[in-house]
C-alpha cells in the first residue's frame, strides 16, 4: 500500500471520526450521519482528483452559511447557537474535504476534526463518544507522520514503524492529554453559565396548583444522584425542596417573607453529598433537618433555602436526623375549604395529634385512588373539596393538599412539601438514583416539633436496591470530565498539601502549587523534546544542527543544492557531509541495509565539534 493511499485513507477517517464524535453527542441526526458516511466514501475513493470549483464562489458559499446561522440565531435565540456552530463545523468540513487536498489542505482538515471533537466533549454527557475521540486519537499521529514523510521526503522505501512505535505514541498522547485535563484550571459549570444546553426535566413543582389539567409524565430521566457520605443511610427518605404554609382552594403556596441571611447549626448527624442533574429549580434539596451547606453561595427564604446564583454541579448539605424545631405555622383554611376541616375533624375524633393523623392518613389511603392524571377540575369547583367530595381520585398533590387541610380542620398546624421520594439505590455505584417520576409531595404537622405524614398509596413499600453499572460508568463520566472544574482542583489540592503539618497557610499553598506547576511544565517540556528528537527523521536532525551553527538548509531545496551551500559557507565539513550524503541517498533510494542513525549522530558530532567559519 503506497503512502499516498495511507495518507488519503488516514485524512478520510479523520475526518470521519470528528463526524462520529458528533454522532454519539447526539448533536448529528442518524440520517444526515449515514449521509457523511457515504460522502467519505466517495471522496476516499477519489482524494486526489482535483474538482475545479471558483475561489470567489466557495467564499461566497462559506458567507452565505454563516450569515444564515447568525440570522437563525437572531430569530429563534440563543438556544440554536449551538446548531448553527455545528451545521457551520460540519460545512466546513464538507467544503474542505470536497475541494483539492494538498498537504495545507490536509492539515486543515485535521484541525476541523478536532473542532468537531472538542465540540462534542464539551456538549455532551454521554461517554460514548469517546469511539470517535479514539479513533481521533489513533489517526492523527498518524497522518502527521505520512504529511512530514511525504513534505521532507524522508521515509526510506520499505520500512515501517515497529510494532510497538504506535501504540507508544498513543498511549503518550492519551496520558500527556489527560494529565492536563485534571491539572489547566477551569470554570466551574461551563455549560450551565453559557446556558446553549439547557434541557432541565424535573417533575418538581415549588407551589402546588391543583387547577393544572393534564396527565403527570411518569419521566425516567434521572434528576439527582445523592452519595451519603456520613452518618446512616436510610432505605428510603424525603428529600424536601419546597415548605408551603399558604393555603387557598386551588392549592398550597410558600411564604413570601423578607429575604434573610443562612442560619448554620454546628451539630449534625449525616452528610450528603448531591449531585443535580437537570434541575430547573434553584431551591436546595435536603432531607431532616438542615445543618449547614457547602458551597455556601444560598439564602433563606422563609421556611425555604434557595441558590444565589446558578445551582451548582454538586454540593455537600449537613443534616440533623432529627424533628425540625421552626416555629408552627397558622391553622387558618379559607372559606372555600371550611367543609374540609370538617370532615378531618369528623374522622379524626378524640385523642392524641399522632393519633388524629394516623386515622387522617388510614382513610385517605383506604378510600381515595392514586392517579397521575390530571383531573379536570370544573370552573365552579374547589379542587381540593371536589377531591375530597366528588372524585375521590388524585395524584400525591391532591392527597397532601387534603390531609393538610383536614389537619387544619383539627386545629393541628400543617403545611404541605414538595420534593422527591427517594427510594432507588444503585449498589454498584453505592448512592441513591433520583428520577423525575420521583417529584412528590407529602404534610408535615406540629406536635411539638414538625413531623412528617404521607397519605399517598404510592408511598408504600418501593424501596428499591440493585446494580446498574451503566449509570455508574455514567455518573463517573459526568462527575470527573463533564462537571470536572476548578472548585474540584482546589478540593484535591487543598487535601494534598494541607494534609501535611509543614503547611498551615496559604501562602504555602499557593508556593507549593507555583512550585509543582513550572516542574509539571518543565516536564512536559524534557518529554516533548526528548520525543521530538526520538522520532525526527535523520536528514532533519543534521539540517537542525547546521541551523544552530548558522547554516540555514530550506527543505524544500534538494540535496545537492545544500551540499554545494554547506560547501560554500562552511567548507570544513562539507566533505564529511559529502559523505554522509552518499550514505544517506544510497540507504534511502538504493534500499541497502545501513544503520544511518549511526552515521547520521557521527555527523551530528562533527558540526558540532568544527568551530564556524
């Protein structure tokens, strides 16, 4: 196989590769991927023939593009940016790999591979892409080394790279490439602040709107993974997002009080550490009762903890397993409800409030139907008393809104919270798998304490524990190269050098990192000469040594041209590169067996040791 045809089978599959990159992103639909598909195999199989296409209209057709993404952007908003820079990647790669391919050509080729690449690692959470990145990864070096062959005519007929040769370089691209992924600080939630992916799926709702119509989506996608890192991890627990104490027909809303700062607790029982995923809400989810939060960039507001800013990728929440100690809320019910704090203090009759509640929570799970349908509440209607009345059937909203007034009714202060139940735990990763479909809401009333009561059928018996090594393999991509940011590196950084007692302050902190950065660089730097030296062709490294003593060699003259320049300018040793020279030629195009590393170091020697002229 000639390396012109490796070098043209090479340049297609890399530019096949970034496609498939895009791909397994999900940023290229299937159809226009097998449309790619076919157009590289056409154009491999005719990579040199030159199509004979205007520069002025190519120009044009580029600009004409590019003004109809940026016309889609200002149309349909910033959501499309992210389509218009891949149709934009995707033409250009089109266009270049169409048009007639010299060696410039081909490296632009490579680059817009890359573009592709980079595109889909930076706008993607499914490591599946990753096909593509290693097929990038493979070929890359390796049309490099056919350009620069086939650039300095350097590749001496019949031999190849050994065995080992390319794996090698593969492996040192694969570490040098991940080392400075985890080392180059950078932002924290790229792609939440530049806000081009923004798919939040979550079935929490803050306020409780029992009006709504339409049928509840039973959505698998996962909103949250948790990690109990202290304390006893429970089968299932309540993780609330919302406390609502304002209370009208249509349903239960929160306490719009004045804005206050956090109030921290030093003693805690359990540390959890969560990881959102898709959440639209900027409310902080905990379970219990809340201790502290890291990072601390919240606010309180009324009964409820909200993110100042953007919710973060993940963050650590201490908690008390123990009853809130807040204030009681009011027992007020509106006019429109009186009928069902009636009917709770009918059915609750006499004795203790734990008493009261569990014959509440008995008949409301005895005779009321759980359904994730919505149920069309007529105009002239109070849902939660057309609930309670008319249909008896509902989904957990309808159930909490009703035990929340029925306790009312009794005198016992209640307010409903919206949240998740937490029920699935995936053993093989070893935290708890939060799903949409997980969105609930269940009462919490005072008895001298806040406690909690659920009245949802649903709520019963759905512990659940097994493996699912996807999600694991998953959370791992999305935790260590997806969500991988700056506040990571000061975690890990902090561990490593505060843990030893020579250093208690910053300022050995930030000296030890300065320090361990320019060794970091300095290393790189050995390792990246030591293999550009390895792998550069013998005739370069002598031109390279005649350029540090002044004698500037242009690759692109041809061998005779530098001998009679060397003979010119320094000829010292113009007849040991003669000689050298009749070596070399007769290695590379007469096909003889000759160590030429060896000749080529003993010419190294000699320009080295010769004095100018």
């Amino acid at each position: 196989m000639s390396s012109t045809y490796k070098l043209s089978l090479i340049t297609t599959g890399i530019s096949l590769s970034g496609m498939l990159c895009l791909f397994l992103a999900d940023l290229l639909a299937p159809l226009a991927f097998i449309v790619i598909c076919m157009v590289h195999l056409v154009v491999c199989r005719y990579f040199y023939v030159k199509i004979s296409v205007p520069s002025s209209l190519v120009l044009m057709c580029c600009l004409g593009v590019v003004c109809l993404e940026i016309l889609r952007i200002y149309l349909f908003g910033r959501e499309t940016m992210l389509l218009a820079l891949r149709d934009v990647i995707v033409f250009f790669a089109i266009i270049r790999l169409v048009l007639k391919k010299t060696n410039r050509e081909i490296h632009q080729i490579i680059g817009i591979g890359l573009a592709e690449c980079i595109l889909a690692t930076i706008f993607t959470v499914s490591p599946m892409f990753l096909v593509g990145l290693v097929l990038m990864v493979c070929l890359i070096p390796m049309a490099l080394y056919y350009l620069d062959s086939s650039e300095f005519g350097e590749k001496p007929r019949g031999t190849v790279p050994g065995h080992l040769h390319w794996p090698a370089v593969w492996s040192g691209i694969i570490v040098v490439c991940s080392v400075l992924f985890y080392i180059i600080p950078r932002p924290s939630s790229t792609i939440i602040k530049t806000s081009l992916i923004t798919h939040p799926r979550t079935g929490f709702s803050e306020e409780v709107d029992l009006n709504k119509t339409g049928s509840i989506v039973n959505d698998d996608n996962i909103a949250m993974r948790i990690i109990w890192a202290d304390g006893s991890p429970p089968n299932t627990f309540y993780l609330s997002g919302a406390r609502l104490e304002n209370i009208s027909g249509g349903g239960f809303t929160r306490e719009t009080s004045q804005r206050r700062g956090m109030v921290m607790k030093e003693s805690f029982t359990d540390r959890l550490t969560i990881y959102p995923t898709g959440i639209g809400a900027h409310n902080v989810f905990y379970p219990y009762s809340f201790a502290s939060i890291f990072p601390r960039r919240s606010i309180r507001q009324g009964n409820n903890i909200y993110w100042t800013k953007e919710v973060p990728p993940v963050y650590d929440v201490w908690v008390n397993n123990t009853p809130l100690d807040d204030p009681p809320c009011s027992t007020y019910l509106p006019d429109e409800v009186l009928r069902a704090g009636a009917l709770g203090k009918a059915i609750a009759g006499r004795g203790s409030t734990a008493q009261k509640v569990s014959m509440l929570v008995d008949y409301l799970r005895n005779n009321y139907t759980y359904s994730l349908d919505r149920p069309e509440v007529p105009d002239d209607a109070v849902p939660i008393e057309w609930f309670l009345f008319e249909t008896r059937k509902g989904h957990c909203e309808f159930f909490a809104s009703a035990l929340a007034c029925m306790l009312r009714g009794c005198g016992i202060p209640a307010r409903v919270v919206t949240g998740f139940l937490v029920h699935e735990y995936n053993t093989s990763g070893e935290y708890y798998i939060v799903r949409s479909r997980d969105a609930h809401a269940w009462v919490e009333y005072w008895d001298g304490h806040w406690l909690l009561a659920d009245a949802s059928p649903v709520s019963s018996g759905i512990s659940r524990k097994h493996s699912n090594l996807f999600d694991t393999m998953r959370f791992k991509w999305i935790r260590w190269v997806i969500q991988y940011s700056l506040d990571d590196q000061i975690r890990f950084a902090t561990f490593v050098l505060f843990s030893s007692p020579d250093i208690d302050n910053e300022m050995g902190y930030i000296l030890y990192t300065c320090i361990g950065s320019v060794f970091f660089a300095i290393c790189l730097w050995v390792v990246y000469r030591s293999v550009r030296m390895l792998y550069m062709p013998s005739y370069a490294k002598v031109v390279r040594a005649f350029g540090k003593k002044g004698v500037v060699l242009e690759k692109h003259d041809t061998h005779e041209q530098h001998f009679r320049q060397v003979a010119r300018q320094w000829n010292p040793v113009s007849q040991d590169f003669g000689e050298y020279l009749c070596v070399y030629l007769e290695w590379r195009f007469g096909g003889r067996k000759i160590d030429i590393s060896a000749f080529t170091e003993k010419m190294i020697r000699k320009i080295r040791s010769t004095p100018p002229q």
